[in-house]
C-alpha cells in the first residue's frame, strides 16, 4: 500500500528523525538490539523517557490535557516507525501504555495529579502484578487478597511471571477484596509501592538465563485505600 504523506507529515518526520539522531545515543541502540523482549533495559528506558519528556513526546497516545502530544493517527505512526527504524528503546510499556491510561480514564483527581507526571519523567518505573500460580489465562480465578483495615487494605498472596519486578518501585495489581458468585466482580485494581515492607521478590530465570521475570510474595502488605483506581470490586 502506497501512503502519501501531506507537507506536513513529512516536515514532521523530519523533526523526529532529527530529535532520534540527537538524542539517540550508540550506547542506547546496542544495548536495545541486545534486548530479549519488548521490555527495554531500565536504564537505556528511562534515560530514552526522559529525553522524550523533555521534548513533550513521552506518552504519544494520552490527551493533550494529561501530557500527550495531541498527535493525529498519521504521526504517531510516523513517530513509531522512525523510533522502530533506528533502533530505539521502547517507551515504558508498563507505565505509559498500561497502567497510565487507566488512571487517565478512572483514576481520582489526586491520583493523575500525582502519578502522571511521575509515568511521564520516568521518575516512577512499573510491574504490572495479574498472573498468579494457578491464574493465568484464568485471570479472574486469582487468590490475592486485600482485606479493608480502616484507611488501609492488608494484601496477602503471590504473583509471578512479574516482568521487571526487581527493577520496579510501583506496581499496579489485581486483588480480590469481596467474595462474589461471579469471579470477575470482587476485583480491585490497585497501586501499590513496591519497598512496602512485606513485599518479596524471588527471580525467575528463563531457559536462555536471562532474569527478567519474578514471583513477587505479599505478606500482610498495607497499601492505603486511596492507591484504589475506580470502584471497590470493579476492577475487572
């Protein structure tokens, strides 16, 4: 297929070319074509975030009112093709692409106005905690769970195939927190910092060696009430 870009399209992919040969260092393209997955090494990750950020290119699929570049459909593709053409990183999957439109679409007041900024300097960096040993592609079978204590919920259970969980200072979780006849009713969605005391992290090492995956292990894990994205038992 044949796609004609207008004038400005292609003044645009200029500008990104030129942005990726300033900020995309020797160092950031051999260490991302040494990458095993979609999951950028943290360090050449970030460092490419926040180059992004600076530029007001960190997160180009959020609203402009939240950060996002206000890009049509043609640059955002032109953006991901020259980023995928040089080499470059990949923008933080978990923070920009997962659980940063989540706060966008549900989150409270309090909770875009703290994190997203965080998600978009690269200040914060994210697991995401669904996988469970006996809940995988049953996701809604998940034990994991957060008891209500005052201003707090008490989390106990396991997750695993938890990517970059050794790396990560946040992790957004689903944890079951009522008993309902229907397993995907009862789930919460919540934000929880991964240096709260009772948080293990055991490492996974895959058959090539790598560790890039993780069984993390919640032991009575207080995480405050007001780290809930949406309605209690709703987020599923």
């Amino acid at each position: 297929m044949d796609i004609a870009f207008s004038a400005e399209e292609r003044g645009f992919e200029k500008e990104v070319r030129q942005f990726i040969a300033e900020n995309l260092t020797p160092e950031m393209k051999r260490a991302q074509a040494l990458t095993p997955s979609v999951f950028s090494d943290p360090d050449i990750g970030i460092a490419w975030q926040k180059s992004l950020h600076k530029k007001g290119w960190g997160a180009p699929g959020w609203p402009v009112e939240h950060g996002g570049p206000d890009w049509t459909a043609a640059q955002r593709w032109i953006f991901e093709a020259e980023c995928a053409r040089a080499g470059a990183p990949n923008v933080n999957v978990m923070g920009v692409k997962m659980v940063g439109p989540v706060i966008i679409g549900f989150g409270s007041s309090e909770q875009k106005n703290y994190y997203l900024p965080r998600i978009l300097s690269g200040e914060d960096y994210w697991c995401q905690g669904y996988s469970e040993p006996g809940s995988g592609s049953d996701l809604a079978s998940l034990k994991t769970r957060a008891v209500r204590d005052g201003d707090d919920y008490i989390i106990n259970g396991t997750k695993i195939w938890t990517t970059h969980a050794h790396h990560a200072n946040r992790m957004f979780a689903l944890v079951r927190t009522n008993d309902t006849p229907r397993q995907q009713d009862g789930i919460s969605f919540i934000l929880i910092d991964m240096k709260s005391p009772g948080i293990t992290i055991r490492p996974i090492l895959t058959i090539g060696g790598d560790h890039e995956v993780n069984q993390v292990f919640f032991d009575d894990v207080r995480v405050p009430v007001a780290n809930r994205v949406g309605e209690e038992g709703k987020g599923w």
